[in-house]
C-alpha cells in the first residue's frame, strides 16, 4: 500500500458527535493510519474557531485530522450553497493533498458537490462512498417511514409528496435526479448491511457497485465464551444514541411487555448519547422508565475505544 494518499470525509467527528457513522469513519481512518498508510481525515463540526479565509483547520500536527467547518446546505438536496467552500477551499485542498482514494463516509451538511470536485480534480482516484442510511432515497430524515406511520418500501415522487405536502412531485424527481447525478460518480458504494444495498438497489443504484461490508471497529480485546459470563441474569447491551428514530421507545415497551419472572432474569444496559433528542424525549424515557428500574439502566455516553470493555 505503499504511495496511497486515501483521503477519508466525514460529516462529524466522534469527539463532538457520537454517531455510528463518525465512528465508522473515524476508526477507519485511524486503522488504515496504523497500516503505514497516508491517510487524511475531514471531519465536519458545525460551529468552530475558524482561520479567516479558510473553513479548514488542522487538528493534530501532521496537518492529517482536519476539522471542516462547512456552512448550512440545503437539506432538501443536500447541496452546498456555498460556492466557495466547494470550488476554492476544498479545490485546494485537493490540490494539495493529491489523494490516490477518496472515501466519503457522508455528504450530509457537507454538499453533493465535494464528489465532482474529486472527480474533476482528482480524476485518477477512485470514489468511494458508504452509504450509512437512506438519505438519499427518503426526504424524511432518511426514515423510510410515512407520515400516517407505516414503512415505506419504495420512494418514489408521488408517495413523497404526499408525506410532505408542501413539495410537489416535480420538486421530488427533481431532487431525485440531482442526487443520482453525484452518485453516477462514485466508483464503489459499501453497504453495512444486506437490508440496505436492497433497498438502493431497488432505488436504482448499480448491484455491481454495492458491496456489503460491516463497519469495522476499532482494535481491541477478544471476546470469548469464557469472559462473556454475566452471572444469574442474561446481560443485552445497546449501543448508539438515543432517539425515538433509534428505536428507544421500541426498546423500553418491549421489556414491559415481559413478565415480571423474565425481567427479574434479564439486564438491559443503554449505552449512548442523548445530544440530539431535546427535552422533551429525556422527560419520556423517564416515563418510561417507571417500573423498569430493575430491569433497565441508562449508562450514558461512551467513547468508540470503551466498546471492548462494555462487551
């Protein structure tokens, strides 16, 4: 691997957002940096001291973690408004860097538009992207959920305009055909899982370009039968933030369900954060949580290098 440049995008950074898809980009960036490989991590943060001129800041002393303090897209289309981010400073950056790979692990609160800057400008690297949920596909925070609560199995512009009234069908094929247009680009898409490369794969994404590859984590102790003992009650950990999209609720009506002789026999730890779930969701998982005080415990925030112990 010897002479790669990988650059690797990311739409947050773990130290100030604990999503599963920072995470994932983050602890790739770190391994392949532990494989000898050259690798640069861009990491966007909504709010930071930037340098005048430039909304790039290099974090660690190498210059090869840099935070990215993008301006506001268009969520709609995800589309940076910004022309000069995308056409000057990330241009440059490019530029400057010459990578030989470039991996997008998000294009969220970033903008399409870095993809065909690569393409452009960097026309020998192949673009990777992993796709972490269904943004592209489903306007409603990528939920695949219909607005009268069922699943949706297949978006398509009539279905989204009525899911949001306000936008009319035209709007949504419209936003459909931008987004295809950039990921026309994109050399491989890994998928996490199965379920998910179905889905773009109906949507309309080549099989030939989907790969379907867990996220890795980070390095660390084995887990074994033998130091996988818990005692007299069975131990079920969840990891990832807690939100009423995550399945929290899910969750907690599920252990209620149970009779009381199960419950006694079992132990439910939560781990994650609750940043993004407003005051109002923290007072209903208190709710939720009456009676279930034995059964359940909120273990807050964790760091991607506490997964080992927690298992």
């Amino acid at each position: 691997m010897s002479g790669q440049r990988v650059l690797v995008v990311s739409h947050g950074h773990p130290d100030f957002s604990l999503g599963g898809a920072e995470i994932a980009a983050y602890a790739h960036w770190t391994e392949m940096r532990r494989r000898g490989v050259e690798a640069m991590l861009i990491a966007r943060v909504s709010k930071s001291a930037a340098h005048i001129g430039t909304p790039f800041i290099a974090r660690s002393a190498d210059g090869l973690e840099v935070l990215f303090s993008a301006p506001p897209v268009n969520h709609f289309r995800h589309s940076q408004v910004h022309r000069r981010v995308v056409y000057e400073d990330f241009r440059v950056l490019l530029e400057t860097f010459r990578p030989t790979l470039v991996h997008f692990h998000h294009y969220a609160h970033m903008g399409l538009e870095l993809i065909r800057e690569v393409h452009k400008h960097a026309p020998k690297a192949p673009i990777v992207m992993t796709l972490h949920e269904y943004l592209a596909i489903c306007h409603a925070q990528g939920q695949m959920l219909k607005t009268n609560g069922l699943l949706c199995e297949k978006a398509a512009p009539l279905d989204c305009h009525m899911c949001f009234p306000e936008i009319s069908p035209q709007d949504f094929f419209l936003r459909e055909t931008f987004i295809r247009s950039f990921f026309d680009l994109v050399d491989q898409f890994v998928c996490p899982s199965q379920f998910l490369r179905d889905r773009y794969r109906t949507w309309g994404v080549p099989s030939e370009k989907m790969l379907v590859l867990e996220n890795g984590q980070p390095r660390g102790e084995v887990f074994t039968e033998e130091t996988s003992t818990t005692g007299r009650a069975t131990r079920f950990v969840v990891l990832g933030q807690l939100s009423r999209l995550k399945g929290t609720f899910v969750l907690l009506d599920a252990a209620r369900l149970l009779p009381k002789s199960v419950r006694k026999r079992i132990r439910i730890e939560i781990h994650g954060s609750n940043q993004y779930a407003g005051d109002d969701f923290t007072l209903q998982v208190g709710q939720a949580l009456n009676g279930l005080e034995e059964t359940v415990r909120l273990c807050g925030p964790y760091r991607p290098g506490d997964v080992s112990d927690i298992i």
